[in-house]
C-alpha cells in the first residue's frame, strides 16, 4: 500500500530548454513480503531475536526533492 502526493514547477528558459523542481511525500506499508522461497508476513516479525513482536506492519515514509533540466530535439 502507499499513498503519495507532491508539486513541482516546470520554468522555461528558451523555446527548447527549461527547468524543473519538484518535491514528493511518499508513505508506504508493507504487510506481506514474497521472494524466493516461502512468503512472509511481515506484521509477524519480532523486533530483534529476543525481544517483542511487531504489533504494526512496516513503513517507509519519505520526502523527495527534485531538480532538473530539460531539452527539447
């Protein structure tokens, strides 16, 4: 699952060139794992060998910035 949102400026500099800048927040949960081998749950993990379970599932929430330039053949 993820859900992101952002905005950005796209500035022309001459007919054939132009800039751009952006930023983006992404947040994304994970909650099963497949690759080789069997799948995994991972709302099932424990936080280090010994210690607790995990009582969330996973997530990986981050802000993007982006700068660039353009030309157009």
């Amino acid at each position: 699952m993820a859900v992101h949102g952002g905005g950005g400026f796209l500035l022309p500099i001459s007919p054939r060139i132009f800039l751009n800048a952006g930023a983006l927040y992404r947040y994304t949960a994970y909650l099963y794992a497949k690759g080789p081998g069997r799948g995994r749950d991972v709302t099932n993990l424990y936080i280090d060998q010994t210690g607790p379970r995990r009582d969330i599932f996973l997530k990986a929430p981050g802000l993007r910035f982006a700068l660039g330039i353009g030309y157009l053949f």
